[in-house]
C-alpha cells in the first residue's frame, strides 16, 4: 500500500470514529446532567477525550504521510508515536478528573436516583465502544499505524467504563445511590490504566524497543543466502510505521566488490519480500578474514 492509500485508508477511520464520538459524547454528558448520574457523566467525559484523542491522530496521519526532506531525512512517521504518547496522558488526566468529581459528589453526599435513561445510553454506548475498538484496531494493525491501534484501545477503555456505568446505574435504581458515584471511580481507574499502557508502549516505541522474535526472524530470512556466513551487530529501530535495519554480513575474502554488493542487494531484497514494513535497510560487508579477528 502507497502513502496515500494508507493516507485515505487512515483518514476514513478517524473520521467514522469522530463521528459516531462525537454523538456519544454529547448524548452520555446530556443526559447524565439531565438524569442525575455521576458515571454516565464521567463516561461523556471519557468519550470526549476520544474526540481529542481522535483528532490527535487525524493531524498526526496527515503530518505522517509527508515525505522525508532535510531536516527529517527519514520521514515524519515517528509522529505516530508522539500522538500515541499524547493519547496516553489524556486518559491518564481524563480519569483524575473523573476521580475528583466523584469523590467531591460522595463527600457531599448530594446523590440522587438516575434517571432510566442513564441506562439506554449506556447499553447503546457499549456496543458502539466495542464495535470501535475492532474496527479501528483491525485497521490500525493493518495499515501498522500505532497512533490507531492507541486510538482503538481508548474505544476499548470507554467500552469497559461504559459496563462500569451501567453497572451503577442499575445499583443506584436498586436502591443504592452511592453506586452510581463509585462506579464513576471504577471508571477513572479504567481510563488511568490504559492511558498508563498507551503512554508506556509509545515511550518503548519512541526508545526503539524491538521484540526478539524481531531479531531471530530478520536473523532466519538473511541466514537462507547460501553466502552469508555470519550475521554481525543487526540493530532495528521503529520509525513510525516503518522499521529501519542496519547489520553486517559475513562473506568469502575471495568474493570480488561487485560480488558483495549483489549478494548484499540479495539479502536486502529478502527481507523486505519477508517483512514489509521495514523501510530501509543498511548492509556492511564484512571479509571473512576481518571476522575472524574481530571474534578472538
């Protein structure tokens, strides 16, 4: 897929989720003044963080699909990143503020029975969340797009505060009205844990932090070249979507320059036919005669 298919691919889910948020969020806020329920109040709350959080990503996909120039010889696609990492403090403030407000409303102890309402839009909410989730994350794990698969798993977290909400609002009909204070706790505590996650993947992102299976599998596609003998100093690093490598390649003293080149363009090719997603990659030829000294 070219930069602009991803591009127009990208922004087809944001917008689907900016919308479908968007009216979540004004319902859920609407109706939880209007019908007295703290939880569902603190859920619009969430949901419109999904709204900021959505627009992040818009604006990172658009500066993302610019190509690499001087000052950014190896593209803007690390800008992903930064919006995952923006993405994982506003959920981590959206729910300390969620936990200040619901506290405030159990020490006042000013709790009235919500409104059945409360619990319609938090069912609808549910299934809308969830069906957000796998339909933003299926796209952002298919296009490699970690500021989607961050937005995804917001849709996620507002999926399980909008069960916490309900569960409230059920209590609170029941008779017991601290139910619906506390369940807007239970949702901040959501919301805290995954912008915890979000953050700390997109710093381990930002820190080019790899999987090992990374390494064995790009170790595996450069060992089936019948000439490489050895594979020396292999170091990936994420950029955005893409992945750069660079690594040495053992070869024969007696293969010639132009030998060594072809083999190393054979191997390049071979990664990238195993791996799409890595961008670029920087091969050093390495004399078998050099690699023996550099072993001892």
């Amino acid at each position: 897929m070219n930069p602009e298919e991803r591009y127009q691919s990208c922004k087809k889910v944001t917008l689907v989720t900016l919308i479908v948020n968007l009216l979540l969020s004004v319902a859920k806020v609407a109706i939880g003044i209007l019908f007295f329920s703290q939880a569902i109040i603190a859920d619009g709350i969430h949901s419109i963080s999904d709204v900021i959080s959505t627009l992040a990503v818009w604006v990172a996909i658009r500066i993302s699909r610019q190509p690499a120039d001087n000052e950014h010889p190896y593209g803007h696609g690390t800008v992903e990143t930064i919006a995952a990492k923006f993405i994982g403090i506003i959920l981590f403030l959206t729910g300390l503020i969620i936990i200040k407000e619901s506290i405030m409303t159990i020490l006042k102890g000013n709790i009235r029975e919500p409104g059945i309402l409360n619990f319609w839009i938090a069912f609808i909410s549910i299934l809308a969340k969830e069906w957000m989730y796998r339909y933003t994350y299926q796209q952002g794990k298919s296009l490699n797009n970690k500021a989607l698969m961050a937005d995804a798993y917001h849709h996620r977290s507002d999926a399980l505060s909008s069960i916490a909400a309900l569960i409230g609002v059920v209590g609170a009909k029941s008779g017991y009205l601290i139910a619906d204070p506390i369940a807007g706790l239970i949702v901040a505590l959501f919301i805290i844990h995954m912008g915890y996650e979000i953050f700390m993947e997109a710093i381990d992102d930002l820190m080019n932090k790899v999987d090992d299976e990374l390494y064995q599998q790009i170790r595996e596609v450069v060992s089936t070249q019948a000439e490489v003998i050895a594979i020396r100093d292999l170091r990936v690093r994420n950029h955005g979507p893409d992945l750069f490598v660079d690594l040495r390649i053992v070869i024969n003293d007696e293969l010639s320059v132009v030998e060594g080149h072809s083999i190393s363009r054979e191997v390049e090719s071979r990664i990238k036919r195993e791996l799409d997603i890595v961008e670029e990659i920087l091969i050093h030829i390495d004399p078998l005669s050099v690699h023996k000294k550099l072993s001892l």
